[in-house]
C-alpha cells in the first residue's frame, strides 16, 4: 500500500484547499472525492528523496537542515529565497 496526497478543489475563489494522505493500492484509481465530506479532490504530485539509480555511484540523497516544507520541495517556487 502507498501513501497518496490528495487535496480538496476549491468550489470558490479564495477558499483553500485542504490537504489529507490516504493509504491506497498503486492499482486504485485516484480519488474523485473526500471520503468524509464528498468534496472534490485531486492526487498531488509530491516529490521524494527515493533514488531510482543503479550500481555503486549513487550518490545519497540531501539532507534538509531546515524545517520548513512546501508543496516543491525547495524548488522555485520562492519560498526558499535568501
């Protein structure tokens, strides 16, 4: 079971959407809707650390010394300027 990002589709503008994780089968169709409160809801596309490389040349992944997060992971999104 993997663990999948989804947040809520706003129906005005201005609201915010809520996000919330759901452990589901790779072979599960996305969700449509929350499945406590109905709303609309699209999978989020999150970045991880996972290294897709093979043989002994892979380098480690970074680590973050820093607390902060954000929905792209530090890049370019202009929350990490400074």
């Amino acid at each position: 079971m993997a663990t999948y990002v989804y947040e809520t589709i706003p129906a005005r503008a201005g609201k915010r959407a809520k996000r919330f994780e759901i452990k589901q089968s790779m072979k599960d169709a996305p969700l449509t809707r929350h499945p406590d409160t109905g709303e609309p809801v699209r999978r989020v596309i999150t970045g991880g650390y996972g290294l897709m490389g093979v043989g002994e040349k892979s380098t480690p992944a970074p680590s973050r010394s820093s607390s902060h997060s954000c929905c792209c992971g530090g890049g370019g999104c202009g929350c990490h300027s400074g």
